[in-house]
C-alpha cells in the first residue's frame, strides 16, 4: 500500500502524532488516564500502522526484531531492578519510598520507573507477536 | 452490541466477522468511557480494536477465510454458557447497587489509597504501580511469557543452520 498517496499523507500525519500521545499518556499517567500499558501499546499500534502502509519489511529495517527482542526481556527487567533498588537502598522488594530524598518523591520516581518498564515490554510483546505472524506468510509462499 | 455479537456469531465469512470484533471493542471501550474507566477504555480501544484487529488479519493471511461447518451441533456449549451466564447475572443480582458508597468493596483499603499517600493524582496509577506493585510486576511477566511462548514457538528454522530471527 506504501503508493497509496492518501494513505502515505495520512500516516505521515498520524504517526508522529500517535508517538507523541502515547509519551503523553506514558509520563501523564500521574496525573490523568493512562500508564504504562496502555502506552506501549499505543506506541505498538503507531508502529503497525507504519507496517500497514510501508510493508513489514521496512518496519523491520526501522524497528529491528534484535530490539524488540530486547525491549520484552528489558521490561521486565526495569521493573524488577526497581524492585531490587529499593532492597539495596534499605527498604523493601518494590517499596518506593527509599528511592528519594523523601517518600513522597520517591514514590514517583518509583512509578516513574516501574511505568517505564511496564510500557518497554508490553509495546516489545506486542510488536514481536506481529511480527512473528506477519512473517509466517512470506516464508510459507 | 448485541447485534455484532449476533452477526458475529451468524457470519461464516470470517474476515467479517474480525472488523465487527473490532467495532465490538469499540463500542466495548465507549460502555467503559460511560462507566469512567479511562484508563481501561484506553486499553481496550488500543489492543481490542487495533492491534489485535490487525493481528487477527495477519493470522487470517495465513489460513482460509471461510469458517468450516461445525462438525457436531451446538447445543451443550449453548446450553452450558447459558447456565454460566444465568448464574452470573443471578450473582450480580446479590451486589450492592453501581456506585453505592456503603458497598463492601469501599469499606476496607479504599480510604487509604483515597487517602493517596502517594500524592499522584490518578488514584488507577497509584493503585497498579505502588500499591499493587506486586501484582503489576507479575503482569508485566506474564506479558513477557506470552512475549517469550509466542516467540519459542513460531520463532522460523532455518534449515541446517541455528540463525537468530533477527535478519529474518
């Protein structure tokens, strides 16, 4: 589809914009709806968009499998190194509170984090799936 | 909604029946906007609409487009999720009304994660990262598993040769 004009203008206009509000419920979450999850997958469906209208091969070109691969296990691994952080400053396993200079702070920075982690393999699982499926097809035919 | 569910289950073409899935999750995720669940209308717009509209696509690339004749008929899965929704319905008979300030579920931690000792403003946050961290934690590695299953298992071979996927 990547000679479809309107869909090329379309997807030039849309997925910056797509990118931009998914930052914005990334590290709006405190404050509004959204978090992590709901994040990564947008950032997921902006960059499916992208296959959708340039094909998966360039996607790959752009979003390599070697990162996404690394941006499933990453994830996870945020998350549980915030977990351990808070054991090595002196608190408990995911207790946020040790990580600023008072609990407060270090709640947020703690979600901050955790959110991050959260948002890194979700969108890493969701793009590698598609991946995976859409790659079936081309080697079977 | 009743009538997509209906067309969905009357279709046999089954390219029609993923876009009205996807108009399902939709109007799924406008009945979680009308419940003030933002957060979760976010999600089920983004995952059931989109991604997973598209993922059923690419499965559907792969095989016919056309659902085989069931080979039995179906009246023990009917009757059995009948009974299961019959129960349910008879259940939720039994809670408190939507919204009922006095209802149990508002009695117990809900005033300290009111009480917001976290001070970020949106309590769902609050709730899922600090309060729930745990719990965010083990879904988060669920995710990976499912990351990790779908990955272990349709992962290409190449013949002869052990190559990663990622030149695929």
């Amino acid at each position: 589809m990547r000679n479809d004009l309107v869909l090329r203008v379309i997807g030039r206009l849309m997925i910056p914009s797509i990118l931009l509000f998914a930052l914005y419920v990334q590290f709006h979450g405190d404050f509004g709806p959204g978090g992590g999850f709901q994040a990564g997958v947008i950032v997921a469906a902006g960059i499916v968009f992208y296959a959708l209208i340039y094909g998966v091969t360039a996607t790959r070109r752009l979003v390599p499998d070697s990162v996404v691969e690394t941006m499933v296990a990453a994830g996870v691994l945020i998350y549980a190194g915030v977990g351990l952080a808070g054991l090595l400053l002196g608190g408990h396993y995911l207790d946020y509170s040790v990580l600023g200079h008072d609990p407060v702070h270090g709640q947020h920075r703690g979600i901050f984090w955790v959110e991050v982690g959260v948002a890194t393999t979700v969108c890493g699982v969701m793009l590698k799936i598609f991946y995976m499926f859409t790659s079936r097809g081309n080697s079977e035919d | 909604m009743a009538i997509s569910v209906l067309a969905i289950v009357v279709t046999r073409n089954l390219f029609s029946v993923i876009v009205l899935s996807g108009a399902y999750s939709f109007l799924m995720a406008t009945v979680l906007v009308a419940l003030d669940a933002v957060d979760v209308a976010m999600t089920e717009a983004a995952v059931g609409a989109g991604i997973s509209t598209v993922l059923l696509l690419g499965a559907l690339h792969l095989c016919k487009s056309l659902e085989a004749k069931p080979a039995h008929k179906p009246w023990l899965p009917l009757a059995v999720s009948v009974a299961t929704g019959a129960l349910l319905v008879y259940g939720a008979l039994g809670l408190p009304d939507f919204g009922d300030p006095d209802a149990p579920i508002h009695k117990n931690v809900v005033p300290r994660y009111m009480k917001n000792e976290v001070e970020v403003p949106n309590v769902v946050t609050a709730v899922l990262a600090s309060f729930r961290g745990y719990d965010t934690l083990g879904e988060t590695t669920v995710v990976f598993t499912a990351g990790a299953g779908v990955i272990a298992l349709l992962r290409r071979r190449k013949q002869g040769s052990e190559k990663a996927s990622g030149d695929a």
